[in-house]
C-alpha cells in the first residue's frame, strides 16, 4: 500500500488491488464489502472495485480515497476514475452540504490535478514491472496519457 497523503482529513491510498484496503485496515468487512469475495471476483478476473472513498473502520471523523492499481491502465480512464473518488472525497470534506457544491467540485479537481501526477508515476512503474522486468532499474518515465 502507498499512502500519497495522510491529514486530519483523509487517507490517499493506492494498492495494487483491492484486497489491500482490506489488509491496509485489517478487516475482514468494508462498507457492506467483504474479503471472501473480493478474493473470488479477483480470482476470476475481475478488479472487485476500482476505487473507493469512505470512513475508516472505526475513525468515522476520518475518510480515505483509495485507488486499485490493478483497474488503471495509462490512459485517460485513470483520471476519471481519480477524478471520480475524489469528489465523492469533497462531499465528506464538505460534509454533503449540497450549498457548497461548486466547492465541492473545486476540491475534488485540485486534489485530482494534484495526485495524479503520482498516481500514473505508479501506474507506468507497474506497467514497466508487468513486462517482466522485475524489480530492475526502469528508465524515467515521462508523465503523460495514451489518449
């Protein structure tokens, strides 16, 4: 697990996929999602989930944003899906005050526009690994999106 930021707020996580949020707090239950079938929707396949934002187990006045690296693939879908638990992000921030909509939105773009870079850092670095490279030195990698 990769903790991009960690506030009085919230949690930025990313993983390599999503049995690791489960691991990262040591639960076995996550927000009505359990471990058993994350395990068995990943074994087929499947990412169980591309992201999430919620509360974390047991400190309901924190929240984290947690990416599956496993659902990125270095194209522009990764920052829709950035873009996406951000803002659920911003409504906990904001503490679902509709009236503070366009801040809400606001923040959402900022911490996106912020991460990013960091988040698709990390994509191309697994991508890079993927290729069966391991863990050998691999070349800087110049930021941007397979558009």
């Amino acid at each position: 697990m990769i903790i991009l930021r960690n506030n009085d707020d919230y949690e930025f996580l990313i993983g390599e996929d999503a049995i690791e949020l489960f691991d990262y707090y040591g639960v076995d239950e996550l927000h009505g999602l359990n471990r058993t079938a994350c395990i068995k929707r990943m074994e087929e396949g499947g990412t169980y989930f591309d992201g999430m934002c919620n509360f974390i187990p047991n400190d309901y006045s924190r929240f984290y944003i947690f990416i599956n690296l496993s659902a990125c693939d270095g194209s522009y879908r990764d920052i829709t899906l950035v873009q996406h638990e951000c803002t659920h992000g911003g409504f906990k921030y904001y503490d679902y005050d509709i009236n503070k909509e366009e801040e809400i939105i606001t923040w959402g773009e900022e911490l996106t526009n912020e991460i990013m870079p960091e988040v698709f850092n990390e994509v191309n670095i697994r991508r890079y690994k993927d290729k069966n490279y391991g863990d050998k030195f691999h070349p800087i990698i110049k930021t941007g999106f397979n558009l």
